[in-house]
C-alpha cells in the first residue's frame, strides 16, 4: 500500500489536481500468504481517500491466472465478470470510480454489471487481443438483430496436464498482441498446438540461457 500510494502522490505532484489518474488494483494474487482480498480492500480506501480518480479491478498473476477465468465457478463464468463480487464490496467503501474488468464477452453482461451498480466502467483484455474493433461494434449496435459477442473461448490442448503446465490464455493472447504491433491483423485460428510448442521451446530457450 505504501508503494501505491506513494507512486500515486508523486503523480499528483506532477500533473497536477485536474489530471485524471487511474490505477488497475488485483482483487487478490491468489497466493498462499500472498496479496488477500481483505488487503486489497484497504488499498482501495486509502487510494480513494487520496483523490484517486479511478480505480481498475481484476485479479491473478502470471502463477495463478484467475483473470482468465480458467477455474471460474459456472455461475461466474455464466454471469461473465469474473470480479463482479470483490468490486461489490469495494464499492461499499469507496466513492472513487471503479472499472471493472475480467471474463466480460457480451453486451448483455456489460450491461447487467453497470446495472448493478457496483462498477461504472467495463474494462475489456483479451476481447480486443482478437477483435480490435470489438468496442466499437458494442457502441455501435442499434438493439436491432443479435448484439455483438466476442470470439474469446476457453484454449486447450485436449490434453489436461499439459494444459495445466502451458501458460496458453497468456502466451497465445500475447502472440495476436506482438502481431498486431507489427502491423498485422489478429489471427483468431492461431493454432494452439503451434503456440504450445512456441511456449515450450521459448520456455527451454530461457532456462538453457539462464544455466550459461
């Protein structure tokens, strides 16, 4: 909290009162001893107390992905936002505005957690990793005809070990990324056999180099 808040009152210093600030702040690292909800929560209220201007939910590591809602409950993934519950009760202590992020794929779940009015701002990952466009097209429907859903699905290699060992849902999402940096278009049919073999030699690469 102290390197949080610190960092934030510098900002400050610099830019200035009228600057907008937003911070992304995990629900919890999902760590034994690590980061808790609890944690979190006073994180938030002492940013909030300090003027922070918006504050992002999600949650996971790269150990742990629970942004990637892999180990999501069915009523969690069926409601789509992941964090929906955590930002439920940071919204009981704070008044900061809070952009809720995680597992959201359709306009209906969009809509359904601004209505609950836990958060006030949806925050959208791996949707635009594949569909840059994807905002827009949300924005843009008319309510006419079947509203916009993203093409964001779970990846797997049919083989549970491995998957459990491959970080795909970062390494294949990171990949239409670099792609798109480079000036391409995304490629939705991006093979994950392809990409596990990717992370696999990427993975041996490092620890060979790391060992020299």
């Amino acid at each position: 909290m102290r390197f949080a808040t610190e960092v934030y009152q510098e900002m400050r210093r610099v830019v200035g009162p009228d600057y907008p600030i937003g911070m992304k702040l995990n629900s919890a690292d999902f760590q034994r001893g690590g980061f808790s909800a609890d944690e979190s929560i006073e994180v938030a209220r002492a940013l909030s107390s300090l003027g922070m201007d918006l504050i992002e939910i999600s949650g996971g590591t790269y150990e742990a992905p629970a942004m990637t809602g892999r180990k999501a409950k069915d009523s969690t993934l069926a409601r789509e936002a992941y964090f929906l519950e955590y930002c439920e009760q940071i919204r009981k202590v704070v008044k900061t505005p809070l952009l809720l992020t995680g597992g959201f794929r359709s306009l209906a779940g969009m809509e359904e957690a601004l209505k609950s009015g836990a958060c006030d701002v949806i925050g959208l990952a791996r949707s635009l990793a594949v569909e840059p466009e994807f905002s827009n097209a949300l924005l843009q429907y008319s309510g006419q005809g079947k509203s916009p859903v993203s093409v964001v699905h779970p990846l797997t290699t049919g083989v549970q070990a491995l998957d459990q060992i491959l970080p795909l849902e970062i390494t294949w999402y990171t990949k239409q990324i670099h792609r798109m940096g480079a000036g391409l278009d995304p490629d939705p049919k991006l093979g994950v056999y392809r990409m596990a073999f990717e992370t696999v030699f990427s993975m041996v690469a490092s620890l060979a180099k790391s060992r020299n």
